[in-house]
C-alpha cells in the first residue's frame, strides 16, 4: 500500500479513536504506559507525562483490583464493556472515566484503552440487597436483568476466626465480580461469604465458578461455591412489587445454608411471600391491637462493682413459633416503628409507676435503624418523650439493624438531639459485621455493646482478641463505654473486664424476665486479680 494512502488510514483511525475518547493510552504486557495522547485531565500536567508509569498508579485505591480483572478481560479478548473508573488527579478530588479497551493482533501484548470523563453521571453501584433489587426490577422491561446470587461457604466459615483474611479475600472476590456485572456497577456484599449482582451479557456461569474458586484456592480456602440464577419471570407485577419479591429473595439467600435456598425465580418468592406474610400479618396486628407485647428485662451491670447499671427492654411475643422470623417481617414490611414506638411506651408507664416506690432504674429500648430514619416516627419518638419529661433520663435507646441505614447525617442528627433531651444512646451488636467503621465514627454513642461473638472469641482459650482490643480503642476514642454481651461464665466476665470492658450482660448475671425490672439486689462483683 503506498506511503500516502497507509497515512490516510492511520489518520482516519486516530480520527475515530478521538470522536469516542478523550484519553488514549496504550500499555505493554506489565500494564505500564507506553503511549498516552490526548487530555491529561490533570492526572498529569501533559499526557505525555503518564508515559512510563503502571496504570494502577493513576486509579483510586477502590478501583485497583476491579480494572485488573477487567485489563485481563480484554487481553484475553473476551467480552468487554464500557466501564466506570476512578482516577486520581493531582490536588482534586478522583474523577470518573468511562473506560474501553481492546488488542490488536499485530502488537501482541500491548492494550489500547479510550477514556472518557463520566461528568454529572452518578454512580449506580447497588450498596444493599433493596438497591440491587430495585436495579434489576427497573431493568426488567428490557428483558431479563440476569440477577446472580453466589456464595462462598469456606470464606464464610472463616469470617470470625481470620477476619482479616476474610476481609481481603472479600474485596478480591468482589472486584472481580465487579467487573463481570453489568456497566461494571450492580454487584453487593449481601454477607461474608455472599455476593448478589446482576450479570454482564456472555458472562457463563462457569467463568464465574473457576475466577472465584481460584482467588479462594490462592488464599487456601475451600474453593467450592454455589451459584443461583434467579429468573425474572413476573411480567404480572409492577416494579415496585417485583422490587419487594426480590429483596425478600436475596435478602433471604444472604442469611440461608445454601443447601437450604430454593428460590429460583421471582414468581418462587412472590408464593412464598403471600404465604408467610399473611400468618405475619395477623400475629403482627394481634401484637400490635390486641396487647399480645409482654416486656422482660435483662440487667447490665457494673462488673467490678456488681452495680446494675441499667436494664434493656427485650419484647416476647406469646403464640410466634419463629420470633426472629416475625421481627424480620416487622422490619421489612415497616410494621417495626409501631413496634419500637408501642415498647418505648410500655416502658415509660414501668418507670412512672416504679416512680411512686422511689425507685429509678434505668432502661435501654430497642430502636431498629429501620424505624430511626423515619420522620414520622422521629417525631411519635418525641412526642412520647415530651409526655414524661421527667422520666427521659432514665430511658436510653440502644440503636439495632444499623446495616439498614443509608441516611447516616440525619440519622446521626436525630440521635443528637435525642442525646440533648437526656437520652444516652447505645450502638448495639458492633463487630458482628453488621455495623460499619463509618457507622461507628459518625454515630454519637455513650455506650458500645460488644457483640457475643467478639466476646466468646476473644475470652476462651486460645481466642483472637485482636478485634475485642481493637473495639476497645475505639470506644475510648469516641468516650464510651463498653458492654459486653453473652456472659456466661466468671472467666468470661473476667477476661472481659481486664480488657477494658466496664460493663456486661449475660446469663451470668440474670436472664431476661419482667420482674429483673424492680430488682434491686447487687451481683456478684468480678474479681479482676483472680487468674
């Protein structure tokens, strides 16, 4: 081909390379830049100035592992797909690129990736089972959304004992099925071990059974998983219910034994919905007309001292076969601020009566993250508040089901001002997974409970106290104290105490009963100097 005409097509390609990106770039074999042209966008004061560095040096730490596995996607010339990424830019915040690449046969080994800035388009990542959910319910006109559901047991299993080997194991599974899903964007951590997301077209099930089995074969962990397509055959429904069969699918998958999930298909959950919900419904109108609540409480005491320090309010329900079955349903179908509101009063009729003996105990309520970012029930909350306002000190509210909360300013403001009132605030089950750092830092809290897992980890022989200790900073950083939950034994207490728990609740110092409320006998005090 002559020389004029070979320039005319080099051109007329750098022509469309640049009407579909506005950064070329071009990497060898080691993901180093060997060519950049184009806008710099401040990643470097020229393009050229990225000629040299490997491309991990440019992206976000959050984006490091997921754009490896999509770089080896197209070496490999597999099925690729636009996808978002986040560069880092000197003194700015990171900036999202769409990003494309391909091989060229003849330059085996090198990569051409075109990026363009994603300006004013937010990220659709799904954070929770309901995002996911509502993703694939709002797609579902353009066909099947291709919902996946995979569960690692082996990582699971290993989430108490190795938690940090469970965490990086965690984020190396889920940056890889990340860049299978869809727009390299709807995938979640449902649990350890469990992963929900939608799939990218000509991804086969079994690509995603051997990457996975790999990166858990690599950290030798059992490298069998289960994998659950969920078909979405429910053309009768509207979005909005379909989003409601499935979050109840994924949301009952992230808690299942895999052996045990049955649900195949949208129409699956929709049956077994309408059949559990209505039994929940009639036990949850009699709880909530009939006065079928009872109240018990459980002391949490003062280790070194014995002291009672306070009683937490626990609801019983008479006649619920599966109690946690029927709270779950409370939270998800709402029910559960009428729920929290109805015990809230119960207890502050307690503590008026009690008022009439002299005696002044105080009590801890259960508040679910779900009814706490309500504005409606903020305000039943206060209201109910400002009808006792002489008892308000006495009641504290334990925050549970913080892995529900999205809004955590507002969330954090409310309990502010629930604090301003006189009310202590406690956060309940920290390091059972379930309540993030970031839900930690920002929540005000004068008490932190420590999960019965934390404890019964760290306090029997042999256990790992690096997260107990870990807590235990944490908690003198935000100056509150500690609760540790589940004491059942002396030693338990004991190893508790010494590792700067200043109080706990368990068996050892009285089960939960109605009475526990107007008792006013001390326990036994721990002997820290024994052992």
């Amino acid at each position: 081909m002559p020389h004029a005409l070979l320039q005319k097509e080099r051109n007329r390609f750098v022509g469309f390379s640049f009407a579909t990106a506005q950064l070329l770039l071009e990497l060898d074999a080691t993901n180093r830049i060997v060519y950049a042209a184009g806008a710099s966008f401040q990643i470097a004061e020229t393009s050229a100035q990225l000629v040299g560095r490997p491309i991990e040096s440019i992206v976000a730490a959050r984006d490091v592992g997921f754009l490896g596995h999509i770089l080896q996607r197209y070496r490999e010339a597999r099925p690729g797909q636009l996808v978002r990424v986040a560069l880092k830019r000197d003194g700015k915040p990171d900036q999202d690129f769409l990003v494309g690449g391909c091989v060229v046969d003849a330059t085996p080994g090198q990569l051409y990736l075109g990026l363009v800035p994603a300006f004013g388009v937010a990220r659709a990542l799904a954070g929770s089972a309901a995002g996911l959910a509502d993703a694939a319910a709002t797609m579902a006109g353009d066909g099947d959304p291709a919902l996946t559901l995979y569960a690692a047991p082996g990582l699971a299993d290993r989430a108490g004992s190795d938690p940090d080997l469970s965490e990086r194991v965690g984020e190396e599974i889920h940056a890889y099925l990340r860049s299978v899903s869809l727009g390299g964007e709807y995938v979640t951590d449902l649990a350890p071990g469990r992963y929900g997301l939608l799939r990218a077209a000509d991804v086969s099930d079994g690509e995603i059974a051997a990457s996975v089995a790999a990166i858990l074969a690599q950290a030798e962990l059992e490298p069998a998983g289960q994998l659950f397509n969920i078909r979405f055959d429910a053309a009768a429904l509207n979005s909005e219910d379909a989003a409601r069969a499935l979050t109840y699918t994924i949301e009952k998958f992230a808690r299942s034994d895999p052996t045990d999930f049955t649900l195949r298909s949208v129409q699956d959950a929709v049956a077994e919905m309408i059949g559990d919900s209505v039994s929940l419904m009639q036990s949850a109108r009699s709880v909530l007309t009939e006065g079928t609540l009872e109240v018990a409480f459980q002391k949490v005491v003062e280790m070194r001292s014995g002291e009672t320090h306070h009683c937490e309010a626990l609801s019983r329900f008479s006649g619920i076969e599966s109690v946690a079955d029927f709270v779950r349903f409370m939270e998800d179908s709402g029910i559960v601020q009428d729920l929290d509101l109805l015990v809230v009063e119960k207890v502050f009729e307690q503590l008026a009566d009690m008022k009439k003996t002299g005696w002044r105990p105080k009590v801890a309520v259960n508040l679910s993250g779900r009814s706490i970012q309500s504005d409606i029930f903020r305000g039943r909350l206060i209201a109910l508040g400002e009808q006792h306002l002489d008892l308000r000190a006495q009641m504290l509210f334990e925050l549970t089901e913080t892995s529900s909360i999205v809004t955590i300013e507002s969330t954090a403001r409310f309990l502010q001002e629930l604090t301003s009132h006189g009310h202590a605030i406690c956060l309940d089950d920290v390091g059972a997974g379930s309540t993030s750092l970031q839900m930690l830092r920002a929540m005000p809290a004068h008490f932190i409970k420590l999960d019965g897992s934390v404890v019964h980890g760290a306090a029997r022989p042999g256990g790992d106290h690096t997260l107990f200790k870990a807590l235990v900073d944490l908690a003198r950083g935000k100056g509150a104290e500690l609760i540790a939950e589940q004491i059942e034994t002396e030693a338990d207490a004991r190893f508790c105490a010494q590792a700067g728990a200043r109080f706990g609740q368990g068996w050892l110092f009285g089960k939960a009963s109605p009475e526990a409320l107007r008792q006013r006998d001390k326990s036994k005090p721990i002997d820290l100097a024994w052992g």
